[in-house]
C-alpha cells in the first residue's frame, strides 16, 4: 500500500510541474497538501513493509521499557519518550520524524529551486523512501544539510555549521559533513573541472587498491564507528544483504548525470547560484560510493546522504534542454527511473525487479 501510494502522488506531482504556471495563488496550497500527503505515507507505513520498520520498532518499545544503552542518538530516546506518552505505537514516532524530514526538505526545496514541484517528484522517487520511509533519523540529518546549502553557498559557513549540528543530533553521520565545509560556491575552471571529473576515475583506483581495508570504524570514526563496524560485521556474516556494485546499471547512470551537470556550468551557474558548491558535494558523494566499495555499510550511508543535494541538481536538467515540455518530459523519467530501484525497498515493484537497488 505504501508503494502504490507513494507512485500516485509521484505521478501527480509530475503532472502539477506541466501546469505549474497556470496554478497561480494555489501553488502554494497545491504545494502543502503534497507535503502533507507524503508525511501521512511515511507516518502509517506498515511496519515490517520496509528494510528498517521493524528494527525501529523494537528499539522503540526497548527504550519504553526504561533499556537506554542502545547505539541510537540520544534525540532518538527523547523522542520515543515523547511519543510513548500517547501509547506504545510506533507510528506516533514515524509521524514525528515524517513531519520533520518532510517539511524541513519542502521549506529547503523553496529557498534552493525555481519550481515548486520538480524537486518534489525528484525527491519522491528516492530519497522519501530511503530517509523518510526508512533511515528516518537521517531523514531529519538530510533536511538540514539541505537548509545548510543556501547560508554555505553565500559565505556563512557559521550558520551552515549550525543546521549541520542541529542534524547531528538526529544523526551522528553528520560529522561526515563538517570536513566538507571547506568546500566553495566559485565557479570552476576548466582545470578544476577535470579534477572534479576525474574524482569518481579515482575512486576506482582506489576500490581495486584496496583502500577500504585501510579503515578502522571503530577507531577512526568517532561516534558512529561502533555502528558502522556492527554493520560491517552483518554484512560480513552473512547477517545483512547491504553489497555495493561498483558497475550497477544505476549507479551508472548517476555517474553520467554528474558529467552531463559538470559540462553544463556555464548554463547552470546562471540558473542555480548554488551549482558550484553541490556539484562538488554529489561528486564527493559517488566517489564516496566506489573508494568505500568494500565496506557496503559506510559507503551506502555515506552516499546516500551526501547525494540528497542531487534533488536540486537534478531538476537543473530542465534548463539544458528546450522545449520546455520535452525538458520536463525528460526530467520526469530520469527520476521514473530512480523510483523503480528504489520503491521495490517499500514491498512494490514497478515495471522490473532491480534486484539491487543502486
């Protein structure tokens, strides 16, 4: 049920792009009821209808049972706290955190887009299901790196810092994040534009070398290292399904998207003042996934949530191609493609079984 729901307001958003301009005064009205359309989805999917569900259910009712020595953040315990309050239903907390994440991607969504809904269906094909309908936690760590972009690419790296650690306490991966902050908004020359296209080559290089071996969760990532090595050690085990395919048909495709945004600067810089800064964060991110190849956990986790800011680049697709229907058209299937990996992880299947979903 979660599945086909998700796919109807997917293909309804799409819809509202092609008649986004003759909307007028009811955009704004049109844009909220899709906002809370997708938090009532996240906030009553079935428990056990997704990979995490069930996990968050019983560290739920654990921490009702007065057992606080999880490995969870301490804003998790607060809020299962909170929602334990109205009754043992884990749905109360889904609701919370559907609220958070939702909302605070639709008010970053409208600081860092031109259009109202084309990072809507951008972001209902993959990361709603993955953060919101999943990795709730990093749902909310998500929408503040998002918030973060707009005061990061006009110079405030402070208060680009404190949305991050706002998100770090829903989410220790946050600290994955700070390193990052070095990271400008310039416009690239064609020489740093090779280095950034050679990035993900390198990343290659590195898999085939071995660098992963070279890392030490529990000691070299503090916070989250002793959650990444129970992961690690899952997959190890046989425990976990989480693989990496390095030459997977969508990750593929992910790597050409980001050389066909890298080619089009000089277009996209005048469209999207924030390009620079997120092109070279979504390259950080696919390199990421290949360097880390070896470790599935930290790669998965480390690429899925510095590639969020592939909602907005996405939709800078549309400028690149004319006419205007044909560059909507286009855009509503490379994120049709992205939503048939992904809704397969929320029990439904499109027109094919990826069998892996990146």
């Amino acid at each position: 049920m979660t599945g086909i729901a998700i796919c109807v307001v997917f293909f309804v958003t799409v819809l509202l792009v092609y008649i986004e301009d003759l909307l007028g005064k009811y955009r704004l009205p049109t844009y909220i009821v899709i906002c809370l359309a997708l938090i009532l989805i996240a906030g009553t999917r079935m428990v056990g209808g997704d990979p995490d569900s069930a996990n968050y259910e019983g560290t739920f009712i654990t921490i009702l049972s007065g057992d606080e020595e999880l490995l969870v953040e301490y804003s998790f315990v607060v809020l299962s706290k909170f929602a334990g309050i109205f009754g043992k239903n884990i749905h109360i907390l889904f609701f919370i955190y559907a609220i958070l994440g939702v909302s605070l991607k639709f008010v970053a969504f409208r600081q860092l887009s031109e259009s109202w809904f084309m990072p809507v269906f951008f972001y209902i094909s993959y990361f709603f299901i993955f953060h919101e309908c999943m990795q709730m936690r990093t749902g909310v760590l998500s929408a503040m790196f998002l918030l973060s972009i707009k005061p990061w690419g006009e110079g405030n790296k402070l208060k680009a810092f404190g949305y991050l650690l706002v998100g770090f306490v829903f989410h220790y991966s946050a600290l994955i994040l700070f390193p990052l902050l070095f990271l400008g908004n310039k416009v690239m020359t064609f020489k740093e534009r090779v280095f950034w296209a050679l990035l993900i080559p390198f990343g290659y290089v590195l898999f085939y070398g071995g660098f992963s071996f070279f890392l030490d969760f529990s000691t070299d990532l503090p916070y989250i290292g002793e959650k990444l090595s129970a992961y690690q050690m899952g997959v190890e085990r046989g425990l976990s399904s989480l693989f990496v395919n390095v030459f997977s048909p969508l990750f593929l495709f992910t790597a050409f998207l980001y050389y066909y945004l890298l080619y089009f600067q000089d277009t996209l810089v005048e469209k999207n003042k924030y390009y620079p800064l997120m092109i070279k964060i979504l390259g950080i991110g696919i390199f990421s996934y290949v360097a880390l190849g070896s470790l599935p956990a930290m790669a998965q986790r480390v690429n899925l949530l510095l590639r969020v800011v592939s909602i907005i680049l996405y939709t800078n697709v549309f400028y690149t191609l004319l006419p205007r229907w044909a560059s909507i058209s286009i855009a509503a299937l490379i994120a049709f493609i992205f939503l048939n990996y992904a809704v397969p992880s929320v029990s439904f299947h499109l027109f094919w079984d990826p069998g892996e979903f990146f």
